[in-house]
C-alpha cells in the first residue's frame, strides 16, 4: 500500500502536549478527535512533488528589473531558489529525475 504525505493543522498547544508524552497519548479522547479531526481536514501532497519552499522568503531576494518599454519584472536568481531551506522534502520515490 502507498504512503500518503499529508499536512495537517492542529492547534499549538496540541502539538507540544503530543510531542513531551510518550505512545499512549492517543488513548485520551480529545487528543484522538483532535487528530481525527487534522487529517479529515488536512492537505495531501500530489505525488511526485519537488521540494517544498518558502516562496515569502524567495520574494525578499528579488531584484526589480526595468526593461527599456519601462515594464517593470521581479527576477528570483536560480541559485536563490536553489538554496533555499526546504520545508518538505521532495517526494524521490514518485519523482521522475
């Protein structure tokens, strides 16, 4: 069976109470409806995806560029999304290289 990646949103407080507690922690109720709740909800990643980045990050290296009409472009350098820090990796297994 096929693994699913999926990105869920749980409150904060949530996620550090999980995080200190050891393997039972899914025997308390809330906690389970809670989790039951995040994946219903939650993103699943298409298959094959590249690495996730923060595009907000990418946008704080743009260079404004004015051609000669006196149109206006935002040019991202290829190494600037090259380097940046992934969040998510990109899915290898379903990724064509």
């Amino acid at each position: 069976m096929a693994n699913i990646e999926l990105v869920i949103k749980i409150p904060e407080d949530e996620y550090r109470w999980i995080v200190k507690s050891d393997e039972t922690v899914f025997a308390n109720i809330s906690s389970k409806e809670c989790m039951l709740h995040a994946i219903k909800n939650g993103t699943p990643l298409p298959k094959g995806h590249g690495n996730l980045i923060d595009a907000n990050e990418l946008l704080k290296e743009k260079i404004r560029f004015e051609d000669f009409d006196g149109d206006t472009f935002n040019i991202i350098h290829e190494e600037t999304v090259i380097n940046a820090k992934t969040i998510i990796k990109a899915d290898t297994e379903s990724e064509e290289v």
